[in-house]
C-alpha cells in the first residue's frame, strides 16, 4: 500500500507539467499543449515532414495537457498541433511565429 506522502508527492508531480514553449530535454525538444477535451493530439511540422500522424502525443495525466519529446536536428523549424486528426491549431506558445502562405501561422522552434 502506497503512504499518503508519496501519494500527494506523485499528483503533485504530475501537476507540475504545463503547456510552455517547447523545450530542450535529454534527448530532444518537449512540445507541450493544453487541450483537455481533446481525443488526439499530434505535433506537426517541417522536423517530420508535416506527416499528419508522424508524431502523436500523450495526455499527462488528467490534467488536459499533452506531451511529446522529440528527436530533431540542430536548426530553426516550424510547427503546428493536430487535434482529433481535424483541427489544425497554432501553437500558443513557441520562440516565434510565422505565416505559412496558407492563411495559418505556425510557430517556430529553434534547436541548438
């Protein structure tokens, strides 16, 4: 049986993570985003080619925000979220935002 301390340490952690720009970690960069009544959410964007399925990420827990780590190379890209494989969103929080021509505006992560 778990103690109540490492119970309240545990949700305190998962309430920890909350949408940000996206971000170096060990291993790659973590894109964060806040869609609670979400089914599905992607990142897409010139890292993966803008391949609508390439790159799905995980809801934390119950707390609605969405997670993905990944692997892209050193140089300056472009991204969008995917939700429920329908609803193309731009990114609320990057290092900067661009038009794509397309009448949308993606945001652009910057990887060093």
């Amino acid at each position: 049986m778990l103690s109540v301390a490492l119970v309240v340490a545990m949700s305190a952690c998962a309430s920890m993570i909350k949408p940000d720009v996206p971000r170096s970690v060990a291993g790659g960069v973590r894109f964060t985003y806040l869609a609670p009544t979400a089914n599905t959410v992607y990142v897409v964007g010139s890292f993966n080619g803008w391949v609508k399925g390439a790159t799905s990420m995980k809801r934390e827990g119950k707390t609605g925000v969405w997670i993905a780590e990944v692997m892209i190379r050193p140089g300056e890209h472009t991204f969008m979220y995917l939700v429920d494989g329908k609803e193309w969103v731009m990114p609320p929080l990057a290092e900067d935002f661009v038009t794509d021509g397309f009448g949308q505006t993606n945001g652009v992560v910057i990887v060093r």
